[in-house]
C-alpha cells in the first residue's frame, strides 16, 4: 500500500535515485508536495515515463509521482 510522502522545499537539491541506485536526476523544486526533477543527462524520456511521472509544462523537469517514492533521506529521494 502507497504511503503519503511530501516533497518540501526542503527536499529541493537532493539526489532522485531509483530502486537499482541509478541516479535519474536531482529535485529542482517542491511544488504542492510534489518533486519536480532535473533529469540526469543520461536518463531518456522513454526511462523516465517507466517511473510513473511527467513532464513538466515546462518541459524541462519532470514530475515525480509521490507514490513511487519510497523513502526521503537526508540527501536522496529513492523512488520505486
């Protein structure tokens, strides 16, 4: 079962790393507890779209779903 996780301000500079520990990019900003995330520039977009989450309208980040994070640490988000 999904917990409720919120991104805060707080959270905005920390590493996004998926289940396997590769880094897919680094929260950009917190916006309605919800990460927006600068992709890592090895990451494709077909990747991302697996992790369950968007684009940005401004189409440079890209929306994290909080229901695929599975923990916030003190300087990494791990995402399912």
């Amino acid at each position: 079962m999904p917990r409720n996780v919120t991104v805060t301000d707080d959270d905005v500079g920390k590493r996004v790393v998926d289940r396997s520990g590769t880094v897919v990019g680094s929260v950009a900003e917190a916006r309605n507890g919800v990460a927006y995330v600068d992709p890592d520039t090895a990451i494709t977009a077909t990747y991302l779209a697996t992790l369950g989450g968007s684009y940005a309208a401004d189409g440079s980040s890209f929306r994290i779903d909080p229901a695929t994070i599975e923990r916030i640490a003190d300087r990494e988000i791990r995402i399912r």
